[in-house]
C-alpha cells in the first residue's frame, strides 16, 4: 500500500509551477501592475497599486493561477467616488483586452491577459483594523502569507489542490467552499497538509450554531468560517477521512464521486427567466428561494430528498428536487391539543372540522382528525406555490416574479430534452444524481 509519504511526495510534484510558467505569470503581472500604477496615478485619491493574491503571495497552483491588483485609495474617498474611479482606473489598466464589471461588496474590474484572469480591485489604504470595504484586508493578508517559510506555502498548494480534488476549493457563492486565504491559514495553523487532514478527519463543531469557524489573524473579529457552506464542510472531512485511511494520488485530481444516471427520471425541476444579476445576488436568492420550496412542500406532507440550484449566471436557472414520492394519499392526518386544553382543542375543530371525515381521541387524550389533502399531486403544488396559488412561497422578489411569469415543470422526457440544450441544466441533473465524495 502507498504510504501518505509517498503519495505527498508525488503531488508536490504537480503542485509547484514550472520556471517557464512562473516566468510568464511574473511578466503579466509586473506589465499589468505597471499599467494599473500608471493609470491610478492620474487620479489625486489614490495612493499607488499593489500585487496580492495567490501570485504575490507565493501559493498559486499551475493552470490556476488569479492576479490580483489592488489599487489603494485614501479613506477619504467617497463611496461613489472610490467605485467610480475604481472602474475607470480598471478600464484604463486593460483596455485592449477582454474585459467585465464584476461584483463582491463593490465593483471591481476582471480581465483576461494572454489566458491569465486578472482582477483589479480597489481598496481603502488603512490602518488595521479601520476597514472600510471587504478588500481592505487583503493587503495585510499578502504580507502575512509571504512571510511564511517556502515549505509551508509548498504545504498550501498541496492543500489546495486536495481541495480541488475534492470539489470543494472556492469562496465563490456558486460553490461556497474553501478561499484560497482559508487554505493558508489552516497551514499556518496546522504547519502541514497530512495534520490539517487531520483535523478535519476528527473535525468537532466549535458550537453556537456554527458549522466551521476559524479567525482571521488579520482581523480576529473575522470569521472565515462564515462564508463555507455546511455542504462544503462535510465533503472535506469526508476527503480527509478517505485519504488517510487510502491515500491516493487522484485526491489531488478529481475526486467526484459515483453518477448515478437512472436516478435522472425522478429529479423534477423548475425552470424560469428572471432579470440578470450579478452572481452574488443570483445565488444567494436561488438559494433562499430552494429552501423556502422544500420547507412550503414538506408542510404539505412531500418529502424532498434532495434539492438544489442550477443557473446559467445570467437570466435562467432552475430548482431542482428529487422527491421520496409524487402522490400522496387523499386524505391526511392532523393532530390536535388534548382535551383539557380547551379554548385551544375548540380552535383546531373549528379550523379543521369543515369537510373532515373521521374524529376520534386517542389514548393520550388528543383529539385527531383525518381531513381531505389539497394537494396530492406533487407537481401541482409546485406549479400553485409557483404561482402564488398556494400561499406565500417565501421567494425572494426576483425569483418569485419569474417563476409567476412562467415556470416550467419538467421532468423525464420533458427535463431530458431541455437539458440537450442547455449545458448549465445538464451539469445541475448531473450534480443532484452523483454521489458526494467518499460516501460510495
């Protein structure tokens, strides 16, 4: 049997980028800073630009490297002022290149250089601590990390590309998994890859509701625990645990679990238009509106087994389910308050006698009823929730007005054909049907 030794020794092969590609990478991101200066330096608010990121830092991974400039502005500024020139200066630094507006607390400019993405940020040139915007600290986090021995950032990648393998690398809000700065830290903490694995193969919830929690160093009142999905937190335990009971070189590839195709003709999805919105705000509302589906279902007796969202970013996504069953009996049972309970037990008939076929008291002295169901069609009550026709389904605004507009209600044959068509439909079918990591 390989040994954790052997395979670690191999993968930091892999995980250290060549002197060729380093040497490419370095020539973007000096051209890039230097055109980022240039430009911010027509600007009286700004105080110079600087290189952060993974790049800067020391701990990128080949092929995944991320350049990130940010341009420095005195506190002073005015919010419009900071997001209006932040722009400007980003358009100026990249002009001649592909080119978007992107969205985190505040817009930032991304492009692409010669097949590397580049972000150009603005950030408020603080003290520590003084934060203005969510990319104050980033500076601090540079200076942190490149301090750290060459051997421990060796340890970063190798923990990063874990986290590839696994699937759950990534502070986006698509994927809510680990950042990049979470991995380093853990390092830091934890000084190799094989002891943060585990500890998280022995992982215990710190308490308080929380599911992950761990300080920033930076800023001690920051938890980056926060923004890492309880999803995201089990498939790295379940790694870990799978690593070091078998330790392979294909977890630092891709680790995806088992597809399970036959499962595709019960997934039911929900397909609808809505106005575009930044990713941000896409998933965060696709989220809460998933859940608030699921939890109005089970209210009606439907037991969802598993649920989640797909998007193409832009302006159609769809909820997708996998249901215990479809139809449900005619008729249901509601359970009331005992007998003593008076005001309380008169309330309950008299909500629930109308059309009610049986009442009896059982042995507890709990009055009981079995009354008609409203729905017992599942895609019914997910065509009347969607349409306002079942109470509030509990949406946000935007999702709730596109699936009013019209949402489609696909599934078998329906769902397969839509999905020949559209890639982000085919990758959430294929998600909800496929095991997580080390549970097959």
């Amino acid at each position: 049997m390989t040994t954790i030794k052997e395979v670690l020794d191999m993968a930091e092969r892999r995980v250290v980028p060549s002197a060729s590609e380093a040497a490419k990478v370095d020539f973007i991101a000096r051209s890039m800073l230097a055109k980022t200066q240039a430009a911010a330096s027509r600007h009286p608010q700004t105080r110079g630009a600087l290189l952060g990121g993974s790049f800067a830092k020391g701990t990128w991974l080949p092929g995944q490297v991320d350049l990130d400039i940010f341009v420095r502005f005195d506190p002073s500024t005015t919010a419009a002022d900071f997001e209006r020139i932040g722009l400007q200066i980003g358009a100026s630094a990249t002009r001649g290149y592909p080119t978007g507006k992107m969205y985190a607390q505040h817009p930032y400019t991304e492009a692409t250089i010669d097949g590397t993405k580049v972000n150009i940020v603005p950030c408020f040139d603080v003290s520590r601590g003084e934060w203005k915007s969510a990319a104050d600290r980033s500076p601090f986090h540079v200076e942190l990390v490149r301090g750290i021995p060459d051997v421990q950032k060796t340890q970063v990648r190798l923990l990063k590309s874990f986290m590839y393998g696994a699937g759950v690398y990534g502070a986006e809000i698509q994927r809510r998994g680990f950042s990049g700065y979470v991995a380093e830290v853990l390092v830091m903490k934890h000084g190799r890859l094989d002891a943060v694995l585990r500890w998280f193969a022995g992982y215990a919830p710190p308490g308080g509701g929380r599911a992950f929690s761990l300080p920033d160093p930076v800023d001690e009142k920051r938890d980056l625990g926060k923004a890492v999905s309880g999803e995201s937190l089990g498939r790295m335990v379940l790694a870990s645990r799978e690593f070091l009971r078998a330790p392979r070189l294909a977890h630092f590839q891709s680790m995806s679990g088992r597809e399970h195709p036959a499962l595709r003709r019960d997934v039911i999805a929900l397909v609808f238009s809505h106005k575009a919105l930044s990713e941000d705000t896409l998933w965060g509302e696709l989220r809460r509106t998933t859940r608030h589906l699921v939890r109005n279902l089970e209210l009606k007796g439907f037991v969802v087994a598993r649920a989640l969202a797909a998007s193409d970013n832009r302006t159609s996504s769809a909820i997708l389910l996998i249901p215990e069953s479809t139809r449900l009996p005619p008729v249901e049972q509601r359970v009331g308050p005992p007998v003593d309970m008076r005001k309380d037990l008169e309330s309950f008939i008299a909500a629930n006698s109308k059309g009610s076929k049986l009442v009896w008291v059982d042995d507890e002295a709990h009055v009981r009823m079995l009354v008609p169901r409203r729905h017992v069609d599942l895609s019914r009550a997910i065509r009347d929730l969607a349409g306002g026709k079942a109470g509030t389904l509990g949406a946000s605004r935007e999702m709730e007005m596109g699936m009013k507009k019209g949402v489609r209600i696909l599934s078998g044959g329906s769902l397969a054909r839509a999905a020949s068509s559209a890639r982000w439909l085919r990758d959430g079918i294929r998600e909800i049907t496929t095991d997580v990591f080390g549970a097959s």
